[in-house]
DNA sequence: GATCATCAGATTGTCGACAAACTTACATTA
DNA sequence: TAATGTAAGTTTGTCGACAATCTGATGATC
C-alpha cells in the first residue's frame, strides 16, 4: 500500500516537516467573515448582498457563495432565500441553549484538561493563565472588545484541551454564538466588572486539580452570564426566525473594514 | 414594528398554517449526497469528480460546489484541493471520539426526554417502540441495511426529545459519522444480533422514568459499538488523513444511484 | 377607503467558459 | 538502474453573464 509513495518512502526523512497548509480561498472568505462577525462588524441581521459583499471581499460571488453555506452550516448566518444573506440573531431561548450545551461541554473538557499528563497541564495552564491577566487589563482600560476576546480565548485554550479535533469545532461555533448572543441582546461590547476574579477562581481549581470546584464555578458563570442575556429586554427578543430580516434598515449598511489581505 | 406585515396582521388567521418550506437547490443537492452517505452508495474515501458527480445529479458544478461546502464543515466531506471531493474515512480515533460525544450528549437526552409532560412523552414512546420493532423484524429477515436504518431513526427521534435544535443537528451528524465509521471499518452493512434487544432494553427503562437504568444501558451500548468497531482492524485503521485519497481505485467507480429527483 | 392587480427594478440562482494548477507518464541523463 | 526533468492531459478554481424570481410601489376597482 506504501509503495505508492514511492519516491519518498525509500528516502531516508530528515527532521520533522510538518506538513504545509495550504488555504483555500473558500476558507480565507469563511474566516474573514467569521472575524467580522466576532469583531462585531457584522452585526446580527443587517441584510447584505452577496454582490456587494464580494466586491468588498475583493472575490467574485462564487467562492463567497461556498463559504455563506459553510457559515450557514455552523449556524452563524442565515440565508432567506434570494435575500442576500444576514448575521444570525439569537434569541434568549438560543442564548439558554448555547450556555446549557456549553456546561455540558466544558465541564467534561475540565475532566479531560485533568486527565493529561502534568507537563502539558502546566502548559496550558500558562496559557489560561495569560488570558486571566489580559482579561484583567482589559478591565483596567475598560476595553470590552479586549475583555471579550481575552474571555473567548481563554475557552478556545479549554477547548483544546479535550483532544478532540470535533469537539473544539464543536466549542468554537459555541464561542462565536455566544458573542453573537451579546451582540443580538446588547448590539455592543458589554463589561461585566466580575469576568476576570471569576475566571482567575477556575483557573485556581485547575491548578489545584479539583474538578468539581471548577465545574462548580463554570456552571455558576454561565448560569449568571444567562441571566445576564435574558434579564435585559431588548427589541431583539421578540423577533422571531421568520422576520428575520423586516427589521433591517433599507440602507445597506457600510460594512466596516472587511479585508481579505492577501486574496488575490 | 409589527405594521410591517400591514396585510396579514389584521387578517383573522384561520386554522395554524405552518410556514411553507421551500428548500433551494443547495439543500436538495446536500440533502441527497448526505442520503447517498447513509445508504452507503458513496463509499468513505472514493475520489469524486465534480463534473461527474454534477452531471449525475443534474445540475451545474455551481451549487454542487456550494453544497459540498456545506457537508464539509459538517465533516462529512474532504475536499483535498484540486482533488474532488471523498467521503471522510473515519478512523478508530474518530470512532472512540463519536462515540463519546453521543454518550454525553444522549445521557441528557434521556433526562430531558424524561422531564417533558407525560402526553409528548407517550407519543414519542409509541415512536420509539416502532423503531425497536422494525429492529426485530429486520433481525428476523437478516436485512442489515434496514437494521441500520432503524438504528439511525430510533436516536434520531431520541435527539427530537431534546427540544434543541442545535443538539438535534449535532446528533443529525453524529450518527451520520456513526453510520460512516461502519462503512470505513466493514465497507459493508453489518448486523449485530443484540441491537433489538440492547434497544429493547432502552425503552423499557425510558417507559419505568428510570433515568439512571437508560444511561447506564445506552452506555453499556455503546462502548460495546465501539469494542465492536476498533476490534476488527481493517485497511482503513492505518490511513492517515493525509494520504486519504491514495488507495482509491484509479478508475472512477459508478456511483450507484444518486439522483436529486425533482431537480430541474 | 381598502384591497387587489400590474409593473418596474433589483438581486439572486444557475450556467458556461477560461486559465491555472496538479497529476501522470515518458524521455533523458548520470 | 534509478533519479530527475519535461510535457501532455485532466480537473479544479474563478469569473462573467443571463434569466427567473422576488420586492416594493403605483394605479385601478369595488
């Protein structure tokens, strides 16, 4: 079966190459807009044009049009059929949703972060434990959109942690519905003063090995960050999947800075 | 707001009509490669070339690329670049990894499952009981393939019990890769004698409200499954992601019978 | 005055075509 | 004989264009 190979197999391999990653424009586009949409550019249910959209991304529709259904499929945008495409909203019942599976996922990836072996612990540890600090200058400055990012990025390392390449992506979708959950309540960065001390108690219990005090205080997070959402009323609430897009102003909004630097 | 919809609202509506759903092309196009999937007419692994692949379904590479998009970020589909397309060939790690997930995400299934009042519950029991009869009677005429079905159907309608649409779309995938990972490890539709009656078991434990039996039961299963999967070493075990595409046959096989029936 | 029909405008859904890139096979050379 | 260089062939990636469809508004009718 090897013998396919053959050139290479016969030849002695030096070092280690990894192999090169070679990105199709298809993802590059499902990037781009994925960063927008965290980055709030995109905010939920602005109707866009794909002409439009393509013009800014600097490609043609057809590749846009690949990665609006990728994007679709992870269930961050909506596409209405012969109305462009719009930022999904969320609604509370998908913000409960989001944080339930959430806890359901994240206390078991606590397990499997103590499961490892210490070295790699140790490791990540140090990771985590940068994203408590940047969450703590964040806080100082009183920069949500850092604060946010430092708290996305501190769940993305946990998510690494469990060591299964479905569950991270699986965990990354949920991140990146949780901002949009954000986004569709409060239509901006949003401070909240306990983020750091909370995240600092479970990066304590990790350190400590106590999985059930971490999965305690995750849980309490969430729960509270829920209540967060569902507490403040907005006119987001009450729109529901099928008017998706009547709110929507009849000027097409300016995009933001949407850039695909190196696509063509 | 609602003035929007000016002509409707004032409307006495008669009867609940539900929304139309008008599926696009796309979804047809995915929704019959994801069939042919499940009825194992894509084997894992076989490279496809579009142009072929669109002429059989009867459409342009335009929405078939799109499509397949889709069914890539599902992780059903590899699409190596300037390669087609192939069936993801799962492997024994993939098999433990789904596995797990489905573990952890049925357990709560069936509390959920047990927490809805007791009608719906009733109903969906009736539904399940179906399926675990279908089970016994495919059993009896030794037909594989309609005991997979009933298989897939059964926690289909157990992940339906969730009232989440976003679970119910991970489980969707989760047991499409299930079904993958047989057809990567057998290449063929296999028969277990005791599914009827681990099954059989399941209900009985959802019909006391016994929770604790049903997880410990639907666990015993499937760790089984898996036992059964990683037992049998097969060709596909050692390849690797990156030479997927190597043992395919360099004729391109016919491709069984993919067709997108109402399509143009 | 409200409802319905008609029409223009704009946008999407789809297709066909071209060029670039990759694979495979063959010839050449050490 | 094995490895390298070259070339042809095939397939993808991308783009531009056309037609069908939908939206929104205007005008006619009861």
């Amino acid at each position: 079966m090897s013998d396919r190979r053959s050139g290479l197999s016969r030849t002695r391999q030096v070092g280690r190459l990894s192999p090169v990653r070679r990105t199709s424009t298809v993802d590059l586009i499902a990037d781009a807009i994925r960063g927008a949409i965290v980055d709030g550019d995109l905010p939920p249910g602005v109707a866009l044009g794909e002409a439009e959209l393509a013009f800014q991304l600097g490609v043609s529709r057809g590749p846009l049009r690949e990665a609006m259904q990728r994007l679709c499929a992870e269930g961050l945008l909506v596409i209405p059929r012969r109305r462009g495409l719009a930022v999904r909203i969320m609604t509370a019942d998908d913000a409960r949703d989001i944080h339930w599976l959430r806890a359901r996922i994240e206390t078991e990836l606590g397990h499997r972060f103590l499961a490892r072996p210490v070295a790699e612990r140790k490791e990540m540890l140090r990771y985590l434990s940068a994203e408590v600090k940047r969450m703590q200058r964040a806080l100082k400055a009183d920069d949500a959109r850092e604060l946010g990012d430092a708290y996305l990025d501190f769940h993305r390392v946990l998510a690494e942690a469990g060591g299964s390449a479905r569950l991270e992506r699986m965990m990354g979708t949920l991140l990146i519905e949780t901002r949009l959950c954000t986004f569709s309540m409060y239509a901006h960065f949003e401070v909240h003063r306990d983020l750091a001390d909370e995240h600092m108690a479970m990066l304590g219990a990790l350190e400590d090995g106590d999985a059930e005090l971490f999965c305690r205080l995750l849980e309490a997070h969430l729960r509270e960050e829920v209540r967060r959402l569902v507490a403040e009323p907005t006119e987001a609430e009450d729109l529901e999947a099928g008017r998706l897009l009547a709110e929507t102003p009849d000027v097409p909004q300016p995009l933001g800075r949407l850039d695909l630097s190196e696509g063509v």
